[in-house]
C-alpha cells in the first residue's frame, strides 16, 4: 500500500508526527509493534508519576495532625496502587487511541527492504517519506545483566506485585532519584548508588546536594563516586539498575540501505533528515535528548518538514524544561550556574528559599528553593533550576522567560498573585548576589 509517510514507532515522537501530518493533509501509515504511547506513557512518565502521586497521599497521611485531621490508620494497598496506575494508563491509551482516526494504524513491527518501502508483518508499505521514531531502551553493565527477576529494568519495576524490604539502585540520575523516593517513601530501605560525584550529574550542584541531604534525612543510603562493580548484589531483595537509555532500532534493517549512525545512534542533521533524503528520524532513536515533550516536538518538526519539504524548518528550540517528580521535585531549564560559568559569562544570581514562602508553608512543604541565572550585563535570562513543591509547574513560567529572552526587570514587574508559590519567582528576583 502506498503514503505519503510511513512512521515506524507510535510513541512520543511518532504519535505526534503521525497527528502534525494527517492535519497537513498525508496519507499516513503509523507503524507500532507494541501499544500506542510507547515507553511514556507505557512504561515510564505515565506510570511512574502515577505511582508517585500515591506514595505521596500516602506520606500525607501520617502528617494529618499537623493540619487538624484525625485519622485512624495509614495502611497502604499496593495491589489498589497499581489497579489505579493500570486504569490511568488505559484511560490515556484510548484517549491516544480515538486521536488516531483517518489515520493506518498497524500494530507489527517492521524492518526496511529499500529506502521507500517497509515489510510491516505481513504487509508491504511503500512511501515517499519514512519517519524512524522507534525510540530508547535500558542500557545493562557488562558486569551485570538484567535477569528479570534480582536484577531489574525501570519497566519491570512498574510492575512489582509487592513492596520489596530493601532495594539497591544502580544509578543516581532521574530515573533512579525517583524511583528512590518513591520506594522509601512506601517503606523499603533504599541504597542509591551514583558513580559521579552528585546525584542527577547535569543539574545544578547546589539542587543535587540538597536531594541528597533530604533523601539522607530520610533514611535513603545514598554513596556517589561509587562503582557498581563493588556491590554485594545479594544484600538486597531487588536491584533497579537505572544508568540510562541507548537508541533502540534492532531489527529495522538500518544497515541494508545505508542509514548513517553517529555514537549508536542515527544520525540527523537540524531539520531531522537522515542521511537518506526521504528518510527522518526523530525522539529518542537519536539520543539528542530523550525526554517525552523534547520528542514530541521533534515529531512535529519532522512531519511539518515532510510536508513542506522546500521550506523546511530547525528543529533548534533547545530551552527544554527538564522535570524530576522526587519529593520535593526538581525542575530546571537552560543554563545552570555551572554551566554558565563554564561559558566564561558574567552571570547574576537570584535565589528565593521557600521557607520564606506563605503557600509553601500552607501545604507543609517548604524546603528547597527558587535560582535564576541571568546576563549581568543584559538582565536577560539565561536559565533556572527550582527544587521545591510543585517546580515542574513552576519551571513553566521561567521556560518561556528563556524562550522569549525575558529580561529579570520584566519579570520582577510582574504582579504574581498572593498566596501562591508562583510568587516566589518575582521574591527571587528582588533578592540577587553577584558571582
């Protein structure tokens, strides 16, 4: 059968590819060997917030004296806790699912024969254009390989039948912070281990040490500048190994039409083109950064090019919020304090701790803080990084003061209103110190 775009992968980067291009009006062929949403909202965002939205109702519960509630026991159903996390995800599949109308569906997987035709299950797909979107997978040791069992990936781990009493992460990034603050949250002793010097390595060291101090404070072991290599794998009841994600298109056939690979993963150049003109790429598969809405905006480009091929645009927006949902969550978006010294400008500080916060201490979660990095010179934002309650909304606000280049004096001018903790990014501003 012939299109206009055939895309191989519905996730992220695929699904909203596949929704940008029936809208320009192509025939499209949506290519997906597993379920529609693909590891987001299957076996990662989607799931795991959900998991941590009721291990924190669950920590609120034994502080309800502290707002005048009483109540009798606080008792967790883990078995209710993934029936709810299994019905949202469902809910959100046939929500993706009745998006897809007017456009072909086929739920195989597939593997190129030339560079305009796919061999997808049974059938033969011909189309002027290919979109790869066949996005990410976990990335093992060569010391220590998943079993399934001991020895865990991020999707099994969504789906545990119990609490396990101890539990050893391998890996001190975002997927492995998360994972322990939930889980210690609902009652496992957790060892982290990082093998950098900090916990999530590309945020803001100042926001990396107090994840740390809070997850000690909370009885999680953390040890960083640690190798896997010398844990006693056997001291714990299950170990999550969590080092990160590798580009994922085994089995497509890249090799037989030539597709250029860069570092393991496909190449593109800034409009997301491959090597092979009619061939793209985009999300995780390209391992630019693999992060949902990063890849959801690429699928756009790629199917907004597609379509207008003469007049192509870059897919070049890089001011892309980065969201940790630790307790509390860590937000952060274009320039840290590090890196910005590392580009030799001459930066301002502005900090705002929410103790200092009337919202923050109504919800009994004041601890972290508000920073913002901005051109001495200029007043114009450079970055953010937020550690504190509800910072992946927060962070929002200040995306779009870097996108648009907002300088501090605007956003200082700007009337927040009260009590809110959105407020908290106008205090900062009223509150700065050189560097």
């Amino acid at each position: 059968m012939d299109y206009d775009l055939a895309i191989i992968g519905a996730g992220w980067a695929g699904f909203n590819a596949a929704i940008r291009a029936k809208e320009l009006g192509l025939k499209v062929a949506l290519i997906e060997r597993g379920q529609i949403g693909g590891t987001c909202l299957n076996h990662g965002c989607i799931p795991t917030k959900t998991l941590i939205q009721s291990a924190k109702v669950y920590a609120l519960t034994k502080k309800t004296k502290q707002f005048g509630v009483d109540i009798n026991s606080h008792q967790i159903n883990f078995v209710e806790v993934q029936s709810r996390k299994d019905r949202i995800v469902q809910q959100l599949l046939r929500g993706m699912e009745s998006m897809t109308g007017g456009i072909d569906f086929i739920n195989t997987g597939a593997n190129f024969l030339s560079a305009d035709t796919l061999m997808a299950g049974a059938k033969e797909i011909k189309a002027k254009f290919i979109l790869i979107a066949s996005g990410s997978k976990p990335i093992e040791l060569n010391n220590i390989k998943f079993d399934g069992k001991k020895i865990i990936s991020s999707d099994e781990i969504l789906n545990l039948k119990e609490i396990p009493n101890s539990l050893l992460i391998i890996g001190g990034g975002v997927i492995g912070c998360e994972f322990a603050g939930l889980f210690s949250t609902l009652g496992s002793r957790v060892t982290i281990i990082e093998k950098m010097g900090q916990l999530i390595p590309n945020e803001d060291k100042e926001v990396a040490k107090k994840i740390e101090v809070i997850f000690k404070k909370r009885g999680i072991i953390v040890k960083t500048n640690t190798d896997a290599s010398g844990q006693n794998l056997s001291d714990y009841d299950l170990v999550l190994l969590c080092i990160g994600r590798a580009p994922n298109f085994e089995g497509l056939g890249l090799d037989k039409i030539g597709i250029k690979l860069e570092k393991s993963k496909i190449f593109v150049d800034e409009y997301l083109k491959t090597s092979i003109p009619n061939i793209y790429a985009a999300g995780d598969c390209t391992s630019q950064i693999m992060l949902a809405h990063f890849a959801a905006y690429q699928g756009v480009i790629a199917a907004s090019n597609i379509s207008a091929c003469n007049s192509p645009k870059k897919a070049d927006n890089l001011n892309i919020p980065n969201c940790i949902f630790t307790d509390p969550e860590i937000a952060s978006v274009g320039l840290n304090e590090e890196l910005a010294k590392n580009k030799n400008i001459d930066i301002m500080i502005n900090k705002f701790d929410f103790l200092g916060s009337a919202m923050a201490r109504i919800l009994d979660e004041n601890e972290g803080f508000i920073k913002i990095i901005s051109n001495k010179k200029t007043e114009e934002l450079l970055g953010a990084s937020i550690i504190g309650p509800r910072a992946t909304e927060l962070i929002g606000i200040l995306t779009l003061a870097v996108s648009s280049r907002i300088k501090i004096s605007q956003i200082r001018d700007t009337i927040f209103a009260h009590p809110t903790l959105s407020e908290g990014i106008s205090e900062a501003l009223r509150r700065n110190y050189a560097v």
